[in-house]
C-alpha cells in the first residue's frame, strides 16, 4: 500500500502536523475507503494558533482598507490558479460532484473573494452626529481581533471562504476548525493562504471537537461564527458563555417550500427537486426543502412529476462529468440518513426511493449512497417532518387553505429558509410576511446572494458572516476647545 498523503495545519504561516503527532484517517465517501490523513489536533495547537493570530492582529488591523484589499484580491487570485487541484481535493474528501466543487473552488470564490475586497472601506466607515454647537459625536468601527471560524462538513471550502473572507476584511485574523468528515481541502487552503498572506492572519487546526471547544473557550477569541447543526451550536453557545463572546450562528433547518395551486409546475418541480433537496449536495443543505406542501388539487400531479425526475438523477462517481449527485460525506451520516428512512417508512408512505448503497450504485459498494426519497404524510407530527435529515429525503404535507399551510409552515422549532410556488402576487406577499423564516424564496429556490443576509429565526441561529458582523462600533463625544462646553455634562455635573 503506497502511503497516504498528509496534510498538515497551516499556524503563523507554517505548515505543521499536531503537536502530539497524532493523526486521523480521511474516508473517501464514494469507496468507503481511507484516502488521505490530517492532524488529530489538540488544545495545544488551538493555543498556538491564537497565540499567532493575536500577534498578527496589530498590524492586520492598521492597514488602511485599499492595503487590506489588495491583500484579499491576492487570495481571489489563489483560487483561478489553484482551484482545479481544491476542487478535486473537496469532491475527493466530501463526495460533493466535482463540477459543483468548481463552483466552491474556482473563478466564482475568487469573485467572492474580490467582492470583500471592496467592503474593507464598508467595515471601516462610522457615522458623525453634530450634538450642538460646540459637540461632536462619532462612531467609529474597529475590528474585534480574533475569530474562531467553525466550518461545517457539507461545503467545506465554500463556507471558509465566507466567514474568512468577511472576517479578514473588517480587519480581524482567524482561526479556522475544518470538519474531521472533510479537511484535506481546506488544509491545503491554508497552506496556499499563507503564500499570499502575513505569517498567523489565517491559522487553520484540524481535529475533533474538542478543538473547537478549546477555541471557543480561548480567553484570546474576541468573536465566534459556527454554521452546523442546532445541538452543536448550543453546546457552542454555553461554552463561549462563560466568557461572554459572542457568536454568528447558522444552524439547522427543517424548510417548508410550498406548492400553490396556481404555481407554474414546469419550474416548480425542478426547483423541488434538482434546486433543494435531492441534487444538491445530496440533500446535505441546513436550507434543504424538505417538507413539501402542497395544495390538494396537485398533489397527484407533483407526486408523479417529482418522482419523473428523480429516477433521472445520475448518481455515481463524484469525478464523471454526467454524474449530479454523489455520497452522502461519511459512514456515521450515512447511516443516521438510513435511520430516519426506515422510521419514516413505518409512520408514512413512501411514495418512491428509499434504497440505499449498492443497490444504488452497484459498482461502488463500499460508498455512502442513498437515493432519492420521498414520503407522503397527512400532517407535520412524524419524525420525519420534524427532525433535520440532512440527506436526499423529502416528505409531502398536503393542505387545503393558506391558513393551513401557513400553520403547517411555522410548527417548527426551525426557521431558516422557506419557499413558496405561485403566480398570484397577493397571496406572495402575505406567505413572505407569515412565513417564520429568515430567507424566503418565492418560484426559485437556495438563491444566496452577496448583497442579501442569510440568516436565521428561532433554533436556526442569528446573525449572519458579514463585515459589519465583524466589527464593532465604538462610540466618541468631542468637545470642542475654546467652545461653551456641554450642556449635557452641565446638568449631571455631580459637583455643584
């Protein structure tokens, strides 16, 4: 057996294996095999990666934001020459179809990466306030110094580039835990970044959770952004509370899209199945549509077209370029995926799918594979209408009135994304008003954009990776020399 690659943590600009010299095997989804090994990291590492992050910070954050842009375009440029060579490395360790990875690592991160650039002057901007004629008041915006970066295993290099790119633009540094399921991309990242970028402005530690426990209890990190699942964000929350650092989080979803009689279904059945649920990613998407509502005169109709589609998904090898949906990231997802299949085949109806490894790709045994699935249900109360599968399984709710689907919509402890069909304009306006989500997508669905917030209601978190999310505003009154003084420190002078 030839010896496996490894990769390595990116800390003060170096690349380096854990300190204990411990490491953790890297499962190629698509074989069931291992492919590669990264750094069992520990606390030490997280300590040596704040420590550098902190004495980077000074002089990160005193560059004017032009120096600072120049810098984050230098990056933009990492992923126009490298991104073929990150693409494959992600497809490899995260099963995701090579063609989609190209989006994640290619041209469209280096725009994504161009277009922080230029909120570096955003992230720096305050306000004035003139408090009287001889009173001035300002804001000015300053970076908070270090974040933790908790990156989760669905779009690994996707979501770094997000929260660094944002972060690194306000003028903080960073330290980033990629998922154990799928590092081997983002490390190589790191070690591309520090090509471009000053020695310990973007560390990067991979491990276990307790790894990123120890960043988000670190004394040093000033601010924590997290996108993964409900409980862990609330294991998340109670540790940085004992230092009262705050957190971005984007967490699970359960998201309703929502079939009005008089939707278009020719687009409507494509966004349903290839735009949400099934095809991207395999369903492993926090905004997944996975509960389907839909009006009671189509339901036949949407039944029959869904599954139409469905059974022409090609499912195989990440690396064939016809292939549209891979494996599911690792054994213990795979599994938990199954679990919810055979619960929902006992509570519901399975109206199609349901099968699972090599009956779904025979020549690939060894991979992480479920096909598309989809169950009927006649109200929101089983497991599968509930709970997060973060996988290809759907479940169709019927309805009859607005009310009824409005209610259906909001019975969740969820509320991060919803969509709603329909060409009637009125009843659009009055779903995205009742709707409890964050993001509402009406006859399109998963259209994140730059310009938009993406954030959640309820258990699926607050606040959002942005530049303002990353700097704070530090409040200043002057008054000035030679003037009559302040009306304000007169009346609450203590001293009369």
């Amino acid at each position: 057996m030839s010896e496996l690659p490894q990769f390595r943590n990116t800390i003060d600009g170096e690349a380096r294996p854990a300190a204990s010299g411990a490491v953790l095997d890297s499962v190629n989804p698509a074989t069931g095999e291992v492919w590669a090994q990264i750094p069992r990291s520990g606390p030490e590492d997280v300590d040596a990666a704040v420590a550098a992050a902190r004495a980077a910070f000074p002089a990160w954050s005193a560059l004017s934001p032009d120096e600072r842009s120049a810098h984050l375009r230098k990056v933009g440029a990492i992923f126009v020459e490298h991104g073929e060579e990150l693409a494959r490395l992600e497809a490899t360790g995260n099963g995701i179809p090579l063609m989609v990875a190209m989006g994640a690592c290619g041209a469209p991160a280096a725009g994504g990466w161009n277009r922080r650039s230029h909120e570096t002057v955003e992230a720096s901007t305050g306000r004035t306030v003139t408090l009287g004629p001889n009173m001035l008041g300002l804001t000015v915006r300053e970076p908070y110094g270090v974040i933790a970066c908790i990156v989760p295993f669905n779009m690994p290099v996707a979501m770094l580039n997000n929260k660094v790119s944002a972060a690194l633009a306000a003028g903080n540094t960073v330290v980033v835990k990629p998922p154990e399921q799928a590092s081997p991309a983002s490390l190589r990242l790191g070690e591309l970044l520090s090509e471009v970028l000053p020695p310990g402005v973007v560390n990067i530690v991979a491990g276990l959770g307790d790894v990123g426990d120890a960043m988000v209890r670190h004394v040093d990190v000033a601010k924590v952004t997290m996108t993964g699942s409900t409980a862990t964000g609330k294991v998340i929350q109670a540790a940085a509370a004992e230092t009262l650092t705050p957190a971005v989080f984007e967490l699970g979803g359960k998201s309703p899209t929502i079939v009005l009689e008089d939707a278009d279904l020719d687009v409507t059945i494509l966004g349903l199945t290839r735009a949400s649920v099934f095809t991207f990613n395999a369903g492993q998407a926090c905004v997944a549509g996975s509960r389907i509502l839909v009006q009671r005169p189509l339901l036949e109709e949407v039944i029959s077209r869904m599954e139409e589609v469905a059974r022409s998904i090609r499912i195989g090898d990440p690396f064939e370029p016809t292939t549209e949906m891979g494996p599911l990231v690792s054994k213990a997802q795979y599994d938990k995926v199954v679990a919810h299949i055979e619960d929902a085949t006992r509570e519901t109806e399975l109206l199609f799918g349901g099968r699972h490894g090599a009956e779904v790709v025979p020549d690939r045994p060894g991979g992480y594979w479920v096909e598309p699935t989809l169950f009927l249900a006649k109200d929101n109360s089983p497991r599968v209408c509930r709970e997060e599968v973060f996988g290809p399984v759907a479940v169709i709710i019927p309805f009859d009135t607005d009310d009824e689907a409005i209610a259906i919509a909001n019975e969740t402890r969820y509320g991060l994304a919803a969509g709603v069909w329909s060409t009637d304009l009125a009843r659009i306006n009055r779903y995205v008003r009742a709707l409890e989500a964050g993001n509402v997508w009406v006859n399109c669905y998963l259209q994140t954009r730059h310009e938009l917030p993406m954030a959640g209601f309820k258990e699926s978190g607050y606040g959002h990776d942005d530049v303002l999310e990353f700097s704070r505003e530090k409040a200043a009154v002057i008054s000035i020399p030679g003037g009559s003084g302040s009306p304000i420190l007169s009346k609450y002078d203590t001293r009369k």
